[in-house]
C-alpha cells in the first residue's frame, strides 16, 4: 500500500531530522563554550600586556630592555592570536545556531508531513473499511431474500 510506504518513508525521514537537531544543539554548545573560553583567554592575554607594557623599562644594560621589550611584544602577539580564536569562535557560533535553525526548521517540516501522511493512511484505511461493510451489506441484503 503506497500510503504505508510514503509513512514509512516520512518516519525515517522525521527520525533523522531530529538526530540532526539534536547534532546541531550539541554542536552550538560546544562553539558557546569555545567562544567563551577563548574570550577568557583573549581578556587575559591583553590584561598580561597592559601590566607589562606599563611597568616602568629595566634600568641597566641594553640586554635587559631589549628583552622586555622582545617579551611585551611576544605577549601582543599572543593577545592578537588571542582575539582572532575568539572572532573565530564567535563566528562559529554564529554558523552553528544558523544552523541549528535550519535544522529545527526542517525538523517541524519533516513532523507535519509525518503527520499529514498518518492522517492520510488513516483516511484510506477507514474509506476501504467503509466499502468493505458497504459491500458486505449489500451481498447480505441481496442474500437475505433467497432464504
């Protein structure tokens, strides 16, 4: 029966739309935890330069400016490796919760057309029911009259 089938069909279909959904959930709190850790990482990072950039240059020999120096610089290049992971996560999240809409999107659109398609099964299984009573009560009345 082609309505059995199109069920089938609608229920494997709503089954994978909701291991989808549930994909993408998982997905979007992992890119929420990784924006927040690389934020924490970021604001660290810059509080690090901050502190060693206002503490007052070494006095003494040229070697040890250069150095803090050398060390201030190493600590802005890892801030702004810093901030790029956290713009990078931002925008992962950001993908991640489109795509998670699109997903539950689907997912209601997969639920209606399994309903839809029971409503359907349903409505042919009561129709052939109908005709199966409405046959067997006319053989019972055309029989009735030969006894």
């Amino acid at each position: 029966m082609r309505e059995k089938r199109r069920l089938a069909l609608a229920r494997r279909q709503l089954v994978l739309a909701q291991i989808a959904r549930r994909e993408a959930i998982a997905a979007l709190g992992d890119a929420i935890a990784e924006e927040a850790k690389s934020a924490n990482v970021a604001a660290r990072s810059g509080q690090l330069v901050r502190e060693y950039g206002q503490r007052p240059s070494p006095g003494g020999p040229a070697k040890l400016l250069q150095d803090h120096l050398t060390f201030v610089r190493s600590l802005q290049a890892i801030h702004e490796q810093a901030r790029e992971a956290h713009e990078d996560a931002l925008d992962q999240s950001r993908w991640q919760a489109s795509t998670l809409a699109e997903a539950q999107a689907r997912a209601d659109r997969t639920e209606q057309r399994y309903a839809e398609a029971k409503r359907t099964l349903r409505k042919v299984l009561e129709q052939r029911e109908e005709t199966t009573f409405g046959r067997m009560a006319r053989r019972l009345q055309s029989g009735s009259g030969d006894y």
